[in-house]
C-alpha cells in the first residue's frame, strides 16, 4: 500500500494560491523552506548522491558579505580578518566532502542553486568553454551568421550547456567561490537570517551533489503535481528549442509520466508540489529536486498569470508536456551583453 501525501501547510498554500492567486505567508520566498531538505535520503538511488552541510547564522552572514564585498560597488568595508577565517574554516569543509565525490561536484543550498553564476561576467572557465561550443558550431555552418535563426538557436543551446557544466565544483575553493558570487545565494541566505529568529534550527544549509555530466539540459523537466496527480510538464530551460526534444516528444512524455507515478509518488512529501525531473542520456529518469508549488517557483513555458495554465496545473483539463516547437525570433536576445559580445566575435558577418 503506497503512502498518502499528508496535507501541509505548503499544500494550503498552494490552494489558497491558485483560488484566490494571493499567499498564505507575508514573503511569498519563504515557501521554499517548507520542503523538508532530507528529502534526497528518502529518494535515495533515484537523485544524486548528496551530502549535507549544515549552515549557522555566522557562516551565513560570512557568505553574505564577502558576496557585498565584491558585487556591491558602493561597499566600502573590506571583509574583516573574521569573517575570512570563518570562510577559510567553510572551505575547508567543503574540500573535504568535494574530494569524496572524486573532485566533482555540484554546489547549492537546500533551497537554490548559484546558477546565476554561471551567467555572470566572472565565469572565466565558462567563457573558455563556450568559445569552444562556437568554435564547433562555426566549422558545422561555414559561412552562416548570427541572421540564421538556426545557427542562433544552436548558440543559444550552447550557452546553456555551457552554463551547467562551468557549475561543476572541483575544489572547496570553487564551490565557496560560487556561493559567494550568487544573488540567489545571498537573497536565500538572507532570508534563512530573517527567518532563524523564530525557529530552533537554522533554515539553510549548503548541499554537495555528484555531478552528472551525461544530463543534457535538453532533457531536463520541470514537472507539476497538484493533489497527487501529474498535471503538466514543461521542458525546464524555456528558451532553447531542444530539435532532438521536439523529435521525441510522446516517447519523453510517455518516459516521464510512467517514472512519475511508478517511482516518484509512492514517497512524495505533499500533494502539491513541482519536480524537477531529467533524462541521463535521453533515456534514464533521475529526481534532480523538490519545489514549492507557490507563486515563487518558476513556471517554465506555462505561468502562473494565465488562467488556461492554472486550470492545467490544477489538472481541469488533459495532463501536457509543453515545449518549444521551433526557434524563438530574436533569441540572440536572451544573452547577456558579456556573452553575446563572444557570439559577435565569432561570427561576425
């Protein structure tokens, strides 16, 4: 007999979210702390192996403020003696468990990612590695610029393979150097400080993933489950048309929707929840995270401002994998000016 998903105060959120499209909580951010962060030990062999460190107000606001440091110009105070040995300790820590992965990892917290990082100016090793994607791109459609909305296409999907595999933390050092660069990390940590005074336990903590470099971007999901039923599927980075995606849509359904209900609802904490699903080469599904079903978790291609959408999120209308069918006009538009500036290099006219 499978468990039933017990209702939750993120399970009330979410009703009271898609009635009256208003929260329940004073910060709607605040739901991202209510998905228990030991979820991974309880799908454990079906996401990637993980290890906890747990986080205190201290190390928190060390992290806080040698990202004002170096983001905020009109910060004068240099990082304090203190607060670098305090890091110094973190990173320590940090390389110790990255070297059980093997010196490959990928960082984050209990509630988000640094993925913004790797869009940054500061990514350095991803620069280097998407001049080599448009090196490639280049050799395969001489002579073509970045008018062919093809050839854009393929550029933009390079810059999104780009910005996974530049995430992959070998050391301590560069996992700390990516939490400490991240506007996510410090908008979450900031939050974990606010709520910290009404809670035991400090809210946050840091997550160390293996690393899987056979998961394309092309096959990662953002999946909705409202009262225990998979409603819709969005292909999870909305911008990109994936043409190996398009080319297998209802066999990738198909895949996604049998994992679903075989592999992932048995254990699921709530009946209203968002999961982020991929296919390892294509083809092997793996649990990639938890989310909120709240009004702060990103939607994909659907969007929680259209009532067709929510009525599809509610599950009033057929279960959809929703994906680009072909190429956005003007998608050149979706790089930053650091790395467009790459692209107009490469292929200029």
């Amino acid at each position: 007999m499978e468990p039933k998903a017990t209702n939750s105060v993120l399970d009330d959120i979410t009703e009271r979210f898609l009635d009256t499209g208003t929260s329940l909580l004073s910060n709607s951010s605040d739901s991202v702390f209510l998905i228990d962060p030991s979820w991974f030990e309880v799908f454990a062999g079906e996401t990637f192996e993980t290890v906890t460190v747990p986080l205190n107000r201290q190390l928190a606001q060390a992290i806080m403020l040698k990202y004002a440091s170096e983001e905020d110009a009109d910060m004068i105070i240099p990082v304090s003696k203190a607060t670098s040995e305090v890091l110094d300790h973190l990173g320590q820590i940090l390389s110790e468990e990255v070297q059980k992965f093997g010196g490959s990892c990928f960082v984050k917290l209990n509630t988000r990612s640094p993925k913004d990082f790797g869009y940054s100016d500061l990514n350095v090793r991803g620069k280097a590695l998407f001049d080599e994607f448009l090196e490639k791109i280049k050799k395969d459609h001489p002579g073509k610029t970045l008018e062919s909305l093809e050839l854009a296409n393929e550029v933009v999907c390079a810059f999104v393979r780009t910005q996974n595999l530049s995430l992959e933390a070998r050391s301590g050092v560069e996992a700390l150097h990516f939490l400490t660069h991240s506007e996510r990390i410090n908008v979450d940590l900031n939050r974990a400080i606010s709520l910290s005074r009404t809670v035991k336990q400090f809210p946050s903590s840091i997550l160390i993933r293996r690393f899987e470099r056979d998961l394309d971007p092309a096959y990662e999901f953002r999946c909705f489950v409202y009262k225990g039923r998979l409603t819709a599927i969005s292909q999870y980075f909305d911008f990109p048309f994936w043409k190996e995606l398009a080319a297998r849509k209802e066999q990738v359904q198909s895949l996604l929707v049998d994992y679903f209900y075989n592999v992932i609802k048995p254990k699921l904490p709530h009946e209203n929840i968002v999961v982020d699903v991929g296919l390892i080469g294509g083809t092997k599904p793996i649990l990639i995270e938890l989310n909120p079903f709240a009004e702060n978790t990103g939607t994909a291609l659907f969007s929680w401002k259209s009532a067709s959408d929510r009525a599809i999120m509610r599950g009033e209308a057929p279960i959809e994998l929703r994906i680009l069918e072909s190429p956005r006009e003007k998608i050149m538009d979706y790089l930053l000016p650091a790395w467009r500036k790459i692209c107009d290099a490469k292929f200029k006219a």
